[in-house]
C-alpha cells in the first residue's frame, strides 16, 4: 500500500456542483487508512507550485455540506497550461509534504494536466497515484456519458427558456438569448428541455456543430415571426462560418467595423462576459426584417456557471460521487492513474455508476453533440431530450390556461 | 348591490408572480354573489378594446395553480397608453358583456390607466368599480410598503451575485452586472442582500438615485481591487450624469461613438435587452485601469423578471392575496376604486396586510429608495437590507471552508 498524503485542486471556469466533488474527496479521504493527510492547494496547480497548501481534514461535516452547496472552486481556480518546469516545482511540494496522491478536478486540460504530472513524477522517481476528476458545464470531455456541473447548467438554462418564452407571449417581438458553449453544443441544446411543442420557445436553436448562415438565419426567424407573431432564439456563443472562425469576427470583417469584445492570449475572440454577440445578432435581425421590430437579446453570461438557486439534484450527487470514486479508485490496486466517468445504466429510473478510464483517453480533445442529437441546420432531435432532461432532474412544463372565448 | 361581470387585465413587463394575482381574483371572484362572470382581456386594455375576452369562471383548480406558478402574463401584456377614443371603445365592451368591475394589474401606468377608465366610464353613465392590483419588479410604486414581483426578482438578483461572488473569486478579476431600474435603485440594491461582509460582492453599488460620476467609478474600482485582487460591482441600468441623462448617452456623445442601442418611442435611450451599458463600462475599466486586467460585465436582463425557478414563497402569497383583496375591495361598500397596497405590520416574525388606497396617489409618480437606504455616493445601508431581506423569503449566505494552514 502506497502511503502518503493527498491533495486536491480545481481548475477552468466554476460549476455550481464542483465542490461536492470537492467534498466527496474529503469525505472518502479522511477514511483511507493509505491516506495520512487530506490537503488542498489553492487554486490548483499554482498552489501546488507555491506550497500554497491547506489541510481539509479537519473541517467539520456542517462547513463540508454547506461548501457543498457553494457554487464555483472553494479552493480558487486557475487557468494555467503547466510547462516541464512547472511540474518539476511541483513534485519539490509533493516531496516536501509526503503527498503520494494528486487530484485534479476540471475539464480535458485538467486531466491532461494530471496526465503529464503523472509522466514527470515518474520522470524525477516520485511514485504517484494521478487522477482526475470530470467538470464542466461545457458537457465536453470524452469516454464519460456526461460531466459533472451539466447537468444544473442544462437545468438553469431551460428555466430561463422556460421564464423568458412565456416573458416573449406576454410583450411579442424577437428574443435571442445566446448560452455558452465555444465548441459543443450542449448547453444552448438545453434550451429546448421545457417545452412542450412547437408553440413554446426556443423555436430556433444554432449550434457550434453546424456551420452558421446569417442568411439562413434570418429567413428562419421571418419564418417564426411569420407564423407565431414572435420568435425566441438560442444562439450558441460558438457559432462560426464552413472555415470555423466565430460568426463576430466574419462580421467584424465584412462590415468594416471594430471587432466588438477582445482577444484572448491565445488570439481568441472573447465570448463570454460580453452582450457583443447578441447585440450584433439583435441589429441584424432589424437590419433585415425591419427596424419597427421589436427586437432584444440577453446573454446569459456567468449565471450559467454560478446561479447557486437551481441546482440539479441528480448532478449534485453524482458530482460528489466521482469525488468519493476518485479517491477509492486512487487507494485500490487496479489504477495508478486515471479520470472517473461515469456511464448510464439501464433501465427505466435513470442511475448511473463511475469508471475509470485512462487519463489520456479524456485529455486534449472535446466531444461534440452527435448527429444523432441534432435536426438539421438547426435544432434537436427527440433522442437528445431522452439524453439531457435525467441530468437535469427534471423540467416540469409551463402551464397554460384554457381561456374559453366569450 | 352592483351586480354584472367582472374582467381583468395585466399590463407592462411581467413578473413571475403576477400570475398569482389573476389566480388570487379568480378565486375571489367566481365566489362573489355579486360577480356573474369571471372574465379577462387578453393582452390588457388592448383586449378590452378589442372584446378579445376569455371567461376564467371555468377554469379548473389544478390548472389555476400551474398557472400560478407560471410567471409572465398569462393572459398576455401590453404597453399601451390610453386615450379618450380608446376608453370609450372598451365602456362599448363593458356595457356589451355588462361588466361592471374592471381589475387591472400593473405598475404606476396601469394605475393611471385604471383612474382614466373610472373617470370615463362615470362621463359615460356607465357605473362601474375599477381597481388597480399592484405588479412592478421595480418596486416603484407609491403609497405601499412594497410591490408583488419585487420580492421574487430581489431574490434572484441576490442569489445571481452570490454565484457571481463565488465565481469571482474563484478565478479573480473585475466583474460588472447590469441591474434593471431605469429610475429606481430598489432591484440593484437586492444584490447585496447575500453579503456577509466587506470581502463579499458586490463591492460597489450604483444606484439610479444617485449621480453616476465615471472618474469616481474608476477610483472606486481601483481601490477595490488593490485591497482584494478583484472587484464585483452592481450597476444600474438607470445610471446618469447630474442632469439626469443616462450613462451611455452621455459617453457616446463624448466619444463621438455611435450610440449603442437603440431609442424606444419616446426618445428614451434602449436599456434592457442589450449588453451595451456593461460592454461600454468593461471597456471604460480597461482603458482607465489597464487592458492587462480581467474585466467582464454581464447583463442579467429578462431573467430578473421572468426566471421561474427561483420564486420568492412570501412575494407569491402576497401577489395571490392582493389579488384576492381588490375583489373582495370591489364588492364591498367601501370603495368605488382604488389601488390595493402592502402595509408591514409590527412584530418579529415578517407579515403584512393589504389595504386601499385612491387611484391618484399611485398613479403617475414612481417612489425612489429613500436616503435612508442610500450610503454615499454608491451602496446601500443595513437598514435596506432589514426591510428587503423578508420580503424575498430569505437569503442563505454562501459558505467557506476553513482552511487550515499546512
């Protein structure tokens, strides 16, 4: 038996169930008999470079079930791709506090992050259990049927579906609202979980796996204006053009005018945190169906990520279950190292159970939405509500009344 | 004893509980001897001038509570003020279906309306018992304590920047959050009723009540970033110079920009719907503190009125019962007309009761926080926070591990 402590960080953008995996670390942890301390590095790998350390040992059982509860990293995240010498920092920590056993919660670079700690300590003979533990609201990691934080993603953002259609009945126009998602489709798809036909919004969904026509676009929304006398949209903040660059900077270009938002240092536009995107859809719509329209776009930002007063209770729970497997996985004999997943079982109550797949089988690339998921130029098919509505924990449908005439 | 029908309206931007009021009369009213037919207009006066009526006698219980729960007006909105042809078009529609008690659920408008209506019908020899049922997430009007559909949006605002809070915290940087209240600070102010202490966003509040001064703005955020590495700040939509001129009019102008966002019929500058004031101010930061720093701004738009599943259960009881009292108000001996509002009752434990006040004291005129929720050039007191905290059924704060030092 490997002896020694272990330590936990988180990374990438929050979810508002990332610190049940947190708490289910500790949890299973404190139990280990291979385990001597429980400890924590602020946000993530710069932590762990710093010997920036705590102990979550000793934390009472009412703080671990309230942080739980806590949306976004308790112990602060960070985005930082680690380098060879970063790691090599990195084991000096591991070496100086005994820590045997590295966990990484976040999405495919976390894991890739864990993949090339493990690689290094071997490299400098420090002998090292590696695992990751899935997040992201972003649904896009490979191998695991779906990721922790998701599931109340999806969840909050078919209620405010669900809020602004009816807000749409109420004072008609055109309503685009644009969800986050750079490369997959997942989260604008939830839009669609609580209606209930064709009459209930969103009645046009624009994903990143199909290429996006501002053409098409607005003969779509001219058609559902047409016929409802409004029209809610979901808008994906990836959509692109058939050469895969973001739908903002074609336009930018094309018009002449400043590219709304900034650059990234990876030279990306930035989508998030800014209405750009929404905006500039919102003056195209007037721009070709005409000005008297009433037109107005949201962008739901950080709500999607951090709204901690709708959280799915299905994702909460098995968020806290990859944690606990995490650390039974890490202390067992099958695995050095590893990222959890999880896989749907049959039946039909929805469950589901962990497995560890190796840590490069998630790490690097994404998953997209499949076709099996997706209707057309635009849209979802029944198969990907049968998928997402479990996850969410459920979606109950507006009501209407049955008004007779008079 | 008057007796005919009754019909009921709902008026301007919806709440989501504004649906419980219409349930409230409809329960009310199918009991009252006096009230032969329980009627609505769809889309409000627009409806009544029209005679688009639906009758609600029959609707079943089930189906009166889902639509309870329902936000946004069931029976459709509008945004339309009346003249002297258009009241006499609807006392056509009044007389026709003998309708002798008129309900209308709105804000200072709808009100005005209300008083417009009674003031016709008596020129037209037509009697008639016209009630205003109050409805404004704004929590704008006169006379009440507070309005049904703030309490509800209070609570989302304070639960969004709790996330927000953690989110920021989590990866640090410089987040703005645009706040509906075009005149009125009340929606804005909610988003610190999270907070437990200074380390908690929002660190900085601006309030439409006060002047909105962009060097003061800088200097603030500056010293708030220097002292905890990130800065969370809620603004208003409503933010302007001394003369009363909004935020991003002023700086278009200065900037011999285009003005971002669109005028609505009356001249007056777009502001929700569009990301336009948060983008403009991210950019403000950035150019003023340095392009280095992360700065996001999200606008929380049509979500902080329409967002169903974050429901406020004392602002749902109080929507219900003011709709209930302006029946039973209507069929009394007391009152021709009249505005329902809230008054707090003495005690411990939060309660209120309704009461009647004239049409003219509500209509027209919006009510401003009053300075003794106003701290300074920006921010609110505790004593804000002691008449709101009740009335959006309560706020859990967030949670830290403790963290005990390796």
């Amino acid at each position: 038996m490997l002896k020694g402590s272990a330590v936990i960080g988180q990374s990438g953008g929050p979810t508002v169930v990332i610190n049940q995996s947190l708490v289910g670390y500790i949890e299973e942890a404190v139990e280990a008999e291979a385990i001597d301390r429980v400890l924590g590095a602020r946000h993530g790998v710069q932590g762990m470079m710093e010997g920036d350390l705590v102990d979550l040992g000793g934390e009472p059982a009412d703080v671990l079930e309230a942080v739980a509860a806590t949306p976004a990293a308790a112990l602060g995240s960070v985005r930082h791709k680690v380098a060879g010498d970063d790691v090599a920092r990195m084991v000096e920590t591991f070496r100086a506090h005994e820590i045997r056993y590295f966990f990484y919660v976040g999405g495919n670079d976390t894991a890739e992050t864990a993949h090339i700690v493990e690689q290094q300590a071997g490299v400098q003979n420090w002998e090292m259990r590696c695992f990751h533990i899935p997040k992201t609201i972003d649904n896009d990691l490979r191998v695991t049927d779906h990721c922790p934080g998701y599931g109340s993603a999806a969840r909050f953002v078919a209620h405010a579906f669900q809020g602004d259609d009816r807000d749409n009945r109420s004072l008609r126009g055109i309503k685009l609202n644009v969800c986050m998602g750079r490369h997959a489709g997942w989260l604008t798809a939830a839009s669609t979980l609580g209606r209930r036909d064709d009459e209930d919004g969103p009645h046009l969904v624009y994903l990143p796996e199909k290429v996006f026509d501002p053409e098409a676009f607005l003969a779509d929304v001219a058609e559902v204006h047409d016929r409802l006398g409004r029209c809610v949209v979901a808008v994906s903040e990836g959509i692109h053009d058939a050469d895969g660059r973001p739908f903002l900077q074609v336009y930018a270009e094309r018009s002449g005018s400043a590219l709304a938002g900034e650059e990234d240092s990876h030279g990306n536009i930035q989508l998030s945190g800014t209405g750009a995107l929404g905006d500039t859809l919102a003056g195209l719509v007037k721009e070709g169906l005409g000005p008297e329209l009433r037109v107005r776009a949201d962008t739901y930002g950080y709500l999607q990520r951090s709204f901690p007063a709708d959280v799915s209770s299905v994702d909460a729970a098995e968020a806290r279950e990859v944690g606990r497997a995490a650390v039974r996985a890490a202390i067992g004999d099958e695995h050095a190292s590893g990222s959890i997943a999880l896989r749907r079982l049959e039946g039909e109550e929805y469950a589901s159970e962990t497995f560890v797949t190796p840590l490069d089988t998630v790490a690097k690339h994404t998953k997209d939405m499949p076709e099996e998921f997706l209707a057309g130029d635009q849209g979802v098919t029944p198969a990907f509500r049968d998928y997402a509505m479990p996850l969410t924990g459920g979606i109950r449908p507006m009501a209407d009344l049955d008004m007779a005439p008079v």
